[in-house]
C-alpha cells in the first residue's frame, strides 16, 4: 500500500511539473522571505532572466522601486494565508523595461498546514495593456476631431429610447455632459414648429428610414433658436427590426440665417 501511495505521489508530481514547464504563464516558487526557488520556461521568456540566473535572488530584482511597497502587502496577506487574485501591475524585464502584468500569488503549504512560502503566477498583458491605450488614443483623437468639426454624434437604441451621445453633441443642444440619456430628453428642446421631427425614426421612404432632416431647437442654456442638420442611418437587428438609430448632428444656424438674408434681399444667383 505504501509504494502504491509512493508511486502515485510520484506521477502526481510528475504531472504538476510537467503542467508547470508548459505553462504558458510565468510561474515562480519563492519564500516568505521573498527568495526566488523555482523559476518555470515562461518566467525565463517573459523576464529573460535564466533560472540559474534568479533562483536564489529576491523577488525585488523584478520589481520596479517604486511598486516595492506591493511586495509587503502581497507577503502580508501571504503569511495571513490569502490569496492574491488577477492583481495587475508592472515588474522589471532584466533589460530593464516594464512589464504590464496580471498577477495571481497562493500561499504554499507544508504537510502540518504550515505557510512555508509562495506560488506566483504572472500573465503578461502588456499587448492588451499597448492596445487599449491606442484604443484611448484613437478615441481621444476622434473625440476632438469632432469638437473641431462641430459634429456630435449619437445612437439612439430603439427598444429603451436611451440616446448614447458625445459630448459635443451636448454642446450642440446645450445640454448637461451625460453620456447616456433618454430621448426625450433631447426631444424636449424641439422647437414647437418642428416637434413632427420626433417621429422620424417611423418614416420610411421606398423601404428606407429617412436619414437627412433639418430642424430648430430651442438651445437647452441659452433659450436661443438654433438650427440643427442631422444625419442618421437605422441598424436591424438578425429579425430584420429596427434596432438602432446611428447619426450625427451639427449646428448650421449661420448658414441657415445667410440663406434667410439672401431671400430677404430678394438676391438672386446666375449658375
């Protein structure tokens, strides 16, 4: 019974390491004290640091100055027996660069139920870490190129009538920054000569929604009358419904007030 025990302890070991060496995640074994003893193929790529290379050293080698104070916290839930889960920071590559990390550390345990040191598993996430900051970037650079055009944007979702909106879209209707609002919020302002526009996203000319409309609002802080052009397409759902309103919104109170000036004067252009 024994060496069937022995035996199986044996394979089961066999299988952690084997699991450990394919990991495509960097696992690191150190002591409470933070000394590194056991360093997997990933930590060697994802650090570039050689096992012969770290084992025995500190855990602070990878770890930038100013995120040592980390480290305490971690040891300290640690020697607490928890456990620190999806922690994402940044630690040092040996060539000196950071790493953007998400980070999962154990206790490890004696045969008594001793805390004798730590498993850390380290996931490198700095691609994701790059992307979603040109994510930001883009969104940023999309954000002004339509406050300098003068063109706010929106998406109406059908079934709630909340209205998704940029903020120089609120500019435009001089309404409060709110990313998301109901409708008719938006719809309040139309002018009284103009509230018909409220049910275009119903109409449908030759099977298609009506995507061009020019209108008046009342400006939400000023009071004031302002022309607004908007342009809008309609999103179907997989059932062939109405879905989504998707357009933009721009304010041409001055060219609509020239062209008045130039009925007015009774002006006439030869083309």
């Amino acid at each position: 019974m024994e060496q069937i025990q022995e035996q199986n302890a044996r394979e089961a070991e066999a299988y952690l390491a084997a699991i450990v060496a394919s990991s495509d995640d960097a696992i690191i074994g150190k002591s409470l004290s933070g000394i590194i003893i056991s360093w997997n193929p990933s930590a060697e790529r994802i650090f570039g640091y050689k096992a012969d290379e770290i084992i025995g050293k500190s855990i602070l080698t990878i770890i930038p100055t100013e995120r040592l104070h980390e480290e305490d916290d971690i040891i300290g839930k640690i020697h607490k027996g928890e456990r620190v889960d999806h922690f994402e920071t940044q630690r040092l590559h040996k060539n000196g660069t950071l790493l953007d990390l998400s980070i999962t550390v154990s206790p490890i345990h004696d045969k008594n139920g001793k805390v004798i040191g730590a498993s850390k598993v380290a996931r490198d996430i700095t691609d994701r870490s790059i992307s979603e900051q040109k994510l930001r970037d883009s969104e940023e650079q999309l954000l002004f190129a339509q406050a300098a055009g003068g063109v706010g944007v929106f998406s109406l979702d059908i079934a709630t009538n909340m209205i998704t909106v940029t903020p120089e879209f609120c500019r435009i209707f001089g309404l409060p920054e709110d990313t998301i609002m109901p409708s008719t919020t938006v719809e309040a302002l139309f002018h009284p000569d103009d509230l018909h526009i409220r049910s275009t996203r119903e109409t449908r000319v030759n099977g298609q929604a009506a995507l061009n409309v020019e209108y008046r609002i009342r400006h939400g802080r000023t009071g004031e009358t302002r022309w607004i052009m908007r342009k809008a397409k309609f999103i179907h759902d997989s059932n062939n419904h109405t879905a989504k309103m998707l357009g933009v919104v721009q304010d041409i109170t001055e060219r609509k007030l020239s062209e008045q000036r130039l009925h007015k004067n009774g002006t006439l252009l030869d083309l």
